[in-house]
C-alpha cells in the first residue's frame, strides 16, 4: 500500500498535488517433480554472478538516470485480493491487476527498449494460468530478452515486522518456484524489492542474501535516518545481516531509493495521477516540453549529489498503476528522447529504461568500498510523533490465526512428504497442503499479517485460511489412516483455546492421536473440553497415564467445561494415540477452583514445582515474585495489565493512533484494575491462579509438573469504547533489575537484537514519542537482564514491545481504536465479532544470563511447531493391512535416491549459485572454501539453514 503525502498532511492513494515536498505515507503452487520433496535443515546460502547480460548500454561518462517502469500491487489492502485482480469494488479504490498485465505487455510489445518490472507472484500466476499458449509464449521472449524482469518474486512482497523467518521462506519458496519452472533461469530475480513495509529486519536481509540475492532496495525508512544518509552518502551500503554466519553469507547490497517507490513530483502519467503529459508540439499552447525536460534535468542531479556513483534511479510507478501503460511509456518515450536530446548542447545526463538488477550492476562494477550497516530499521517513522509501531500488535486474532495455520501447514508439509502418494489420495478423498500453502503466503503480505487492511479484507484473510485447511485436515486423516493402519471418523477441533471440541465432550471413549513435529522428543500437556465425570486414559502400551479434570471458576459450564488434561510423551517427527474412556457411575470428583479471600493477614500464595515458584500478593491478587529453585535465582515480578489511551491528535500533532500508528495521549499507562479477584486450582498435573482483573480482561497464571516456565494465558476483549477512549492494552511485567536502558527482541524469530531506550546504532536520536517510539516487533521473545538474571516472556503471536522503564518490559496484547490515522485505510482500528475478544499466552523463564538462551531458544521453536491434536472415536475398520502401523522413524516409508544442496528457496543449486562480490570498509571477507556435498554428513553450523531436494523411492505401493 503506497499513497502520497504533503508534509502537511496526508491525501489518498494516488492524489497527486504538485505543491511542497513530498514524502511517504501508507498509502500456484507449481507442481514439484514427481517423488521429490524439499528439506529444510536449520541450524546458508551461496553465491552467483551471471543474468546481466541483456542490461542497456550506459554512458561511462555521464549521470545515469535508470528509470524503472513498475506497478505496486497489494496483495489485500482496501480491497480482497480477488477484488483487486478482477478490477471489482473500483468506488472504493480503482484497480484492476489482470488489466495491468494485459497493458504492460501489449505496451512492451510496441517498443523493444521499453522495460517493465513486476514482483506479485500470487497476482502474476493467476494471471499467467489464464492466458493462452501464444501469449505465454509472447511472455517467455519478453522475460528472456530482459524486458519484463521479475524483482524479489515471492508470492507476496512480505511484512518483516510480524512474520515468522519459516513463513517467510515458505512464501517466497512459492513465488520462486513458479518463476523457475515457469521460466528458468530467465525468470530468477536478481533483486530484493521491498519498496513498501514499514521499516525492515535484520534477519530479512541474511534471508534474502542465503536466497542467493545479489542486492536489496527498499523505499521506506525513518525519516531522520533518511536525512543523515543523504548527508553521508550512505544511502547505498552492504548489510551484515547475522552476528552468527560467516560474511558473506548474510552480507546483502542494500539500497534505499530516492522517492519511497513513486516518481518525483510532476512526473506521473498514469490514469490514476494528475500531472500533465509531456507536449512536445510548440505550437500548441498546452506546450510544455521544455519546461518539463529542464525540470528533469535539475530533479536527476539534485537526486545524484546524495548517492556515490554516476548512477541513480526513478521508480516510475506506483500503486495499481499501468493500467493503461500506454500513457506511462509515450510520455516515457518522449522524455528520454528529448532528455537525452540535451547531450548534444552540452548536458551530462544521460536517461534510459532499466531494471534494478541492472542499476545494481552498474553499482557493483563501480568497484568502490561500501560502509556497513549491523542493526536493522526498525522503528519506522515518517514525520515527528508519526511512529509505525501500532502494527506490530494490530489484529491480534488474525495474527494469532497465522501463526496457528503455520503450525498446522509444517505438520501437514510434513506428512505429506512423509506418507508420500496415500496422503494425497486416500480413504478420505483427496488431500492437498497446497491451498494452505497459498493462503498462508498470501497472509505474509504487508497489509495482511500486519492487521493494516481494511476489516472486509481481514475477513477474507481468515476465510482464505480456514478454506485452506480443509484440504490439509483430509490429507492428516489420509497420512494417519495409512500410518495407523485403522480408518476412522477423524476430528480437528479448531476451537480449543475456547474449550470447544463436541467429540471430547459428547463421547464415553474416544482416542487422542498427537503429532509432533519436532525433530526431538516432547512432553505435552493435552488439555480437552469433556463431560463431567471420571476419565480413564491409556497410553499407546496399554498402560494407564495420570489424569485429571479441572473445573473452571465460572457459573456457566457450556461458556467453561470441565477439561481433562494428561502428559503425553511424543516421539520426534512421529505421533502417540491415547485412548480415553469415561468411568461410569462414578460420582465426580474433578478439582474445583478455591476462591481466595482478599485480607490483608492472609499468608502469600504460591504455586510450584520442582524447578520454579510463583509467588502471589494476598492484597493484590497480582504476580509479586518468581524463583528458579534449580538455579536459586529470586526476581521480584510485579505482573499486571494497563492501557494507553490512545491519540486522536493533540496540540503538538494531528497524528492519531491507528492501524499503523501507535500514539499515547500520555506516557503512563492507565491500570486496568488494581487488584484482581482470585481463585486458585491445585491437582497433581496443574497448579492454576485465576485472576479476574474486569469484565473484559482476565488472566490463568499456570504451572504444570516439570515445567521450567510459567505460563500466563490472557483473555482481553472486547474493549470497552462507550466513554469514547480508544484502548491499547499491555501486560506489564515490573522487576528491580537494572538494565541500563537496554533489552532484546527476536528478529523474525531467529537472531536477537539489543535494543537501547530513546537511541538509535547510526544516527542521534531526536525523540518524540517516548513511549511509541522505544516499541518494537516481537515475533516470538523479548528479555531484559542485568548480566546476572535474565527475564524473558515469549510470545504465541506476534506482538509489539518495549523496556519503558529499567527493570521493566511490556507487550502489547490487544487494541481498539475509535479514529484512522490517515495512512490510507480510512477505517480506525474497531474489530467486531471474533477479532474483539482474544486469548492468548506468554511464557516467562527465569534463569541466569548465561543459561538462558537455551531455554528460551527451544520454548519458542517448540511453541511455533507445537503438537498437533487429532481425535477419534476409535474402533474404526483396519485400512491397508499389508502396511504395519508406524509411531517412529517415519522416515524408513522411502529411500532417498538421490539429494542435491540448493539456496534457501530451492531455485538454485548451490553448486552452481554465485553472487556478486562487494568490497567493504571493514577489510576482505574471508575467503570460501570451494563447495562439496557429503550426502552421508551434512553439518549445520550455528544459525545455518541448508535447503536439498531429495528423489525418493517409496517402498511401500498401495495394492
């Protein structure tokens, strides 16, 4: 999403005003070969240095202005993606991608020198799959000669914020993909391209550089770091994107263009601008040529004295343009013509059509010495109080919903290429992960996972989700029917973390089946709404495993079941199958919570374990202690919820709080309550504190045996707006460490990042929003420490965050807002039905400095991959007798015949993959050893992600 904005205020998508500065404001899954599967091992990618050749001729001489035709296209944002494709709901904004498509190539057609860039594979492929063979014939000489050139080519141009790195690779695997089997080696892009997010992540760059990348621009960034880049001429410099890998691995050439993603002022001729076509005639009295050509002149050098070579760039285009192409490149034609008309009387400019694969070759063969960049651009900010932290925490439930589909696509990637063929095809009909695989690459875009559409286009996010899982859930039931050796009337029950499931609560007996997808053995607690009564549960020997049912402190059972809960121990890679049987006409004894009376003489509450205790205020109610007894480490904690009223602009600035913008009318939060009503809840596999802090926020602080963390599950919504205050909601967690101003964020889930209060790595801070302006995204983990302990909450869903105060942290975990922040959606932030009312959860450990991040490390991966739980009623018909049932070593289904190393994104064998090399001001990079594959010891390093595609031979064939 892109708009344009006077530093005065903002105007909508596409409004073009020719008065002040302009600034930024928002504004198929290809078949894989037959009996091969991709595998990701993590614990770095390769190199390359060819596909130039069809770049124009350049003018060693002279300043090179490339110009780089190009359409923005949102995957979602005002409109669904099948409104944006098709051209459909134009009265909300007007466009219409497959015309786009059908312009620029009949436009590119009529002139050989005209070139064209496109990046939306999920609108590319859709198109491309209804053409007709002439013209996809038509369109592989075009990407051939050079003249459409794909830029970055993932499904989607991701979010990098609050996207998952699996994800990430997942979506941009699609794109590439296609590209490859579509157009080989012709249709790889050269070029990172992410001209749009807000603001961007370290460990997005090491991705791209181990997807083989040769370069990286973006439009966005803060505005103060713009202004000291300009100054420095470091607006184009080498990212060393990973403290873990060896450079160059995750060294990336990145470059931050001049205009965000759009033309200079006065230069946009498409149907959706303003500005006037060139008129080359001069006895017309509309002529205009001269005056435009001079202007060009002066913008092109302006632009040139901030950037180190004699090349720069113009991104011709902008949201949903070249809907009419023609427009666009006749009045392109004619500006270059007569631009470079100018030579001849002495000017020493020089404009072509170009690509930013060839601008970034220009760059590399400029053979100079570039600075490096170590920390990441986040927090993004376009003007004074303007910060773009409020989407890190935006939409929770759709957030929440991504992350879960995540989970349940690896288990279904996983067991479709486990099971091969039968978990295609099978006694449940015919499975596919393929649709979930599209849904959630369309989810990674950056109006989607953000929460920064419009709510008809959250909606239509969720629904591409939830039809996504369907195909997968057929082929689970196939893999697992297969694996088992029993048919049956398997059960997904979707709605768990609203003690939801009719099988569990309906049936006498019933079988639990738990997958893990992990690549190690795991003990997980199953947790399932049932009946009141006395259950017995059996593990897969026969044997009977401790159980309980735990009753809720609530008067209404349906809205609060009884649930019953057992440890179940699952193999790596494999699943487990308990069986469950109600004991008849037993009189119940399930443990029921204990209300706690609030007196001032009561003794502390506690709960515990043999590795961690909690420690309760009797006055309060609230969390006031935590101790590590491995490690005898005591932390004071003072855990509660508070919220910001938010912005709706004030004296010092307009801005309001919004999807995108996070803006407090005051720097101290308001308590949501002071104390909060307790009950508490105790049996021999859970040790429970209900804490009831208003009729809208809620929180189980809870404990099972074993456990080396302490688990928070918060239910927050829908928030109360009758008194005309919008809401943001945090969950603060109040310590006496002394931090020094610093704290940690994930980035994506994998490196940290230390983070400093009011203070950015590569510029002097002018702060304006104390608050707003130290949040940053938390993927999966924020910590803080004083060298000595460390705190750290991990997180089920993305979130933003900060460090406000030494020896505090805080996530934001819900928000409702009453006005638009003037970014583009004209819509404020107000979620109605199931986005109002979220639950979620933090897990907090304790522990030293030194031993935590190994903790922390595999709580997250094993929250991100948690098990999957499926049930059955048991008793089904024996299906494929010849197959013995499997538990473990899924792997022994198939030999693998042959393996081959490729780039992260399997587009590239790594053998054969290079990149272009760049000189840096921190001396030579170590030199790499020449690449050799032992397909019988393959070593991961720290942080390393090696990605081979495997030919198999399955020894099992369905009779």
């Amino acid at each position: 999403m892109g708009a344009y904005a006077r530093a005065s205020g903002v105007c909508a998508r596409g409004c073009l005003d020719s008065a002040g500065p302009w600034t930024m404001s928002r504004a198929l899954r290809p078949p894989l070969p037959p009996l091969c599967f991709f595998l990701l091992l993590l614990a770095a990618a390769g190199a390359r240095a060819g596909g130039y050749e069809t770049c124009p001729t350049v003018q060693p001489n002279m300043l090179n202005v490339h110009l780089l035709p190009h359409t923005h296209d949102d995957v979602g944002w005002l409109k669904t993606v099948d409104q944006y494709f098709y051209g459909i709901k134009n009265d909300i904004q007007h466009a219409g991608v497959q015309y786009i498509l059908d312009s620029v190539i009949s436009a590119l057609l009529a002139d050989p020198t005209r070139r064209f860039i496109y990046v939306e594979i999920a609108f590319f492929s859709r198109w491309w799959h209804q053409q007709t063979n002439a013209t996809q014939e038509v369109v592989r000489d075009l990407v051939r000669q050079g003249r459409l050139e794909f830029a970055n080519g993932g499904w989607v141009m991701n979010d990098e914020a609050a996207t998952h790195y699996g994800a990430i690779v997942d979506q941009m695997t699609l794109g590439l993909r296609f590209l490859e089997d579509t157009f080989g080696n012709d249709g790889r892009p050269r070029v990172a391209w992410h001209i749009d997010p807000f603001g961007h992540s370290r460990e997005q760059a090491s991705l791209f550089a181990q997807m083989g990348f040769d370069g990286f621009f973006f439009g966005r960034l803060d505005y103060q770091d713009k202004w000291v880049r300009m100054q420095k001429l470091e607006m184009e410099q080498v990212w060393r994107a990973s403290t873990s890998l060896k450079p160059p691995t995750a060294d990336l050439f990145t470059g931050v263009l001049p205009n965000g993603y759009n033309p200079p002022r006065n230069l946009c001729w498409d149907v959706l601008c303003v500005d006037q076509p060139l008129v080359e005639d001069p006895r017309s009295p509309e002529y205009n040529a001269k005056e435009l050509v001079d202007y060009f002149l002066n913008v092109a050098t302006a632009q040139g004295r901030y950037y180190r070579t004699n090349h720069t760039v113009m991104t011709m285009g902008s949201d949903f343009q070249y809907e009419n192409a023609n427009m666009w490149f006749k009045n392109l034609d004619k500006l270059i013509r007569l631009v470079n008309a100018q030579q001849a009387k002495g000017s020493s400019v020089h404009v072509l059509y170009s690509t930013p694969a060839c601008y970034l070759w220009e760059l590399n063969k400029a053979n100079l010495t570039w600075s490096v960049k170590h920390d990441d651009f986040f927090p993004y900010a376009d003007g004074p109080h303007q910060f773009w932290t409020g989407y890190f925490s935006s939409r929770p439930a759709l957030k929440r919903y991504e992350r879960l589909s995540y989970n349940f696509l690896q288990v279904c990637n996983q067991l479709e290429a486990l099971v091969g063929l039968a978990a295609n095809v099978g006694p449940y009909g015919s499975g596919d992960s393929a649709p979930l695989n599209e849904a959630m690459a369309v989810l990674q875009h950056h109006d989607a996972v953000s929460g920064t559409s419009r709510q008809h286009v959250a909606n239509d996010y969720a629904r591409q989700l939830a039809a996504g899982w369907g195909p997968c859930e057929v082929l689970l039931s196939n893999a697992l029917a297969r694996l088992r050796g029993f048919k049956d009337h398997f059960t997904f029950c979707q709605q768990l973390n609203i003690s939801i499931c009719p099988l569990s609560q309906t049936a006498a007996r019933f079988q639990v089946i738990v997958y893990n997808p992990l690549g190690r053995k795991v003990n997980w607690m199953v947790r399932l709404p049932v009946s009141e009564g006395v259950f017995v549960v059996k593990d897969p020997n026969g044997r009977t495993v401790p159980s309980d049912v735990v009753i809720f402190p609530s008067s209404d059972s349906q809205a609060h079941p009884p649930e019953l809960l057992f440890s179940a121990s699952l193999p790596a890679l494999g699943f487990s199958t308990y069986s469950v049987a109600q004991v008849p006409r037993w009189k119940p004894q399930a443990r029921a919570p204990q209300p706690i009376p609030r007196r001032s003489w009561s003794p502390a509450l506690t709960i515990e374990n043999e590795h961690i205790r909690a420690t309760f205020d009797p006055d309060t109610g609230l969390l006031m202690e935590i101790m590590n007894m491995n490690q005898q480490l005591l932390l004071p904690v003072r855990q509660t919820f508070f919220w910001y009223n938010a912005s709706i602009g004030d004296n010092e600035s307009d801005q309001a709080s919004g999807a995108y913008i996070f803006r407090p009318n005051q720097q101290k939060p308001l308590p949501v309550s002071r104390w909060a009503q307790i009950h508490l809840v105790k049996t021999p596999l859970v040790q429970e504190v209900h804490q009831n802090f208003s009729a809208w926020c809620s929180q189980v602080v809870r404990l099972y045996p074993g456990q080396r963390h302490l688990e928070l599950e918060w239910s927050v919504g829908p928030i109360p707006v009758g008194d005309t205050w919008g809401k943001e909601v945090i969950s603060r967690f109040d310590t006496p460490l002394e931090t020094k101003g610093r704290f940690y964020t994930d980035s994506n889930g994998r490196e940290i990042l230390e983070r400093r209060r009011d203070y950015r790595p590569t510029w002097k801070l002018n702060q304006t929003e104390p608050v707003a302006g130290n949040y940053y995204p938390v993927n999966t983990r924020i910590y803080i420490t004083d060298g000595n302990m460390q705190l750290t909450v991990l997180t089920d869903r993305s979130q933003g965050g900060s460090s406000l105060r030494d020896g505090s942290l805080e996530l934001m975990v819900h928000r409702r807002l009453l006005k638009d922040d003037g970014r583009g959606v004209s819509e404020p932030l107000m979620e109605n039905g199931s986005g109002a009312w979220v639950r979620g959860r933090h897990l907090v450990l304790l522990d030293t400095a030194q031993a935590a991040a190994a903790g922390h490390r595999l709580l997250a991966e094993q929250e991100v991959l948690a098990p999957q739980v499926v049930l059955a009623p048991g008793g089904g018909a024996a299906y494929n007798l010849g197959a013995p049932p499997r538990t473990q070593d899924l792997f022994s289904t198939f030999t693998i015949t042959r393996l081959q190393e490729t780039t992260l994104v399997a587009n590239q064998l790594r053998e054969a993959a290079s990149r272009l090399k760049w000189t840096t001001n921190t001396g030579p990079t170590p030199h790499q050893t020449p690449y050799q594959l032992d397909p019988a010891n393959i070593t991961l390093e720290p942080m390393e992600i090696r990605t081979f595609l495997a030919s198999v031979q399955w020894k099992e064939v369905d009779g």
